[in-house]
C-alpha cells in the first residue's frame, strides 16, 4: 500500500501566486510512489487567496487539495497547528505559499526518512551547493544567531533552525503540544521536537529563492525578538 505525504501550506494574502506554488507541488514526482495530501489553511485573508484555491481545486481536480479557513487572523504558527492536525499522510512537511522554497526537493528531505534512519529532517538554506538568492546580511546574521541559540540550548548542530522546509512522521510533530501562533512556531517546534527521548534529526541542503519585502515578505524583527523569546521559553 503507497504512503502519503501531507504538505502543509500556510496562506495568508497569497491570491496573486498561490498558484505558482501549487503547479510546483503538483508537478513533483515523490519518491517510492508516494501520494501527496495538499492542505491549505487560509489565515483569514483579506485578498482573493480563497477564491484562487477554489479555482485551482476545480481546475485540477486529481490534485488532493484540502481546504481550511480561519475566519479570524491568528498567525502563521496558528494555521501551520490546523494544517498538522488534520494531517492524515504518512509523512508531514511545511510550505510556504510564497516561491522561496523549491518542492522539487522535497525528495532530497525524504530520502533519510525513506531510508529509515531519520524521524525529522530539515532543510537547510546554509549547507550544500544550491542556489541561494542574494538579500538581507542582517538576516543572515539574525538566522545564525536563532540558530546557534537554538543549538546551545537543545545541544543539538543544526545549521538552519528557522527554516521553512521541515518534515516530520506524522505521528512525531501531532504528538507535540505546540502553542505559538505566528512565526514562534520554529524554534518551539525544534525545542520540543529535541526532547524527543531517541529522535533521529538530520539536516540536507536545499535551495532558497528568497523575496523581499516588496514581493511579500512577512517576517520582521519585532519576530526575530520573539524568537529569542521562544528559544528561552521552550528550553529552560
């Protein structure tokens, strides 16, 4: 019997490209003949993000798209917490509506998980030689900085704790009681995710294809200082 994997994709005002990343999805071959689970949790949108999922879903029918809606703004976090739970694959990962990460990889992530060794893998934007858009060096240095904070306190080496690509067995990240609603949801995740008694967690290159602010990027510092928070929340 084939297995699913569940692709979990936040949306917030994404009605003008959403699309794109659905034809990404749709297009991946999976490795081992798995089938793929799309769920999109719309976190109340005020452009037409549900009517261009409606559209794609009657366009391309033999895609499995399952759709959920927020009726009030919670956060990224908050729809990633409804997309997990009602997550029925094998197999879980997280993707961003936007273009920024490619799903022509998502068999690079699900090579050590097929393979056996790994429960968690994450997709690292500093390792490997894919290619990488140029953008922010303060971002760079905040990334680094989350991510060594991270590592001190989980005693884990990651490279990339804040990345988006991060694929779980189903039944590992629906066991986690996660909490935070908006872009906390990284470092709480690997904090709890690391206290996991035996959890195998490996890392693999991937590519990033970032975007600015003026193409639609979310996240800013007032969450970078929210994540320091979480860091020491989630761990001490």
């Amino acid at each position: 019997m084939s297995k699913t994997l569940s692709i979990v994709i936040p949306a917030y005002n994404e009605g003008r490209t959403i699309h794109l990343i659905l034809d990404k999805v749709g297009a991946v071959e999976l490795s081992a003949g798995l089938q793929k689970e799309v769920i999109i949790v719309n976190d109340c949108s005020t452009d037409d993000t549900e009517a261009a999922v409606e559209k794609y879903r009657q366009a391309k029918p033999g895609l499995n798209i399952q759709y959920y809606k927020h009726e009030v703004n919670k956060g990224k976090g908050a729809a990633l917490h409804t997309g997990i739970r009602e997550a029925t694959g094998d197999y879980v990962i997280i993707q961003d509506a936007d273009l920024e990460y490619d799903p022509e990889e998502y068999n690079i992530l699900l090579k050590p998980m097929l393979d056996g060794v790994a429960d968690v893998v994450y997709g690292s934007r500093f390792m490997g030689g894919k290619p990488h858009r140029i953008l922010f060096f303060w971002h760079s240095i905040g990334n680094k900085f989350l991510t060594f904070l991270s590592n001190a306190m989980t005693n884990l080496n990651l490279t990339d704790m804040e990345t988006c690509y991060k694929l779980f067995r189903r039944e590992t990240i629906q066991s986690l009681p996660l909490k935070e609603q908006r872009f906390g949801f990284e470092p709480e995740v690997t904090a709890k995710v690391s206290r996991i008694p035996n959890i195998r967690i490996y890392e693999v290159g991937i590519s990033y294809y970032g975007r600015t602010y003026a193409e639609g990027k979310k996240i800013n510092w007032k969450d970078g200082f929210r994540a320091i928070y979480c860091i020491l929340k989630y761990n001490l």
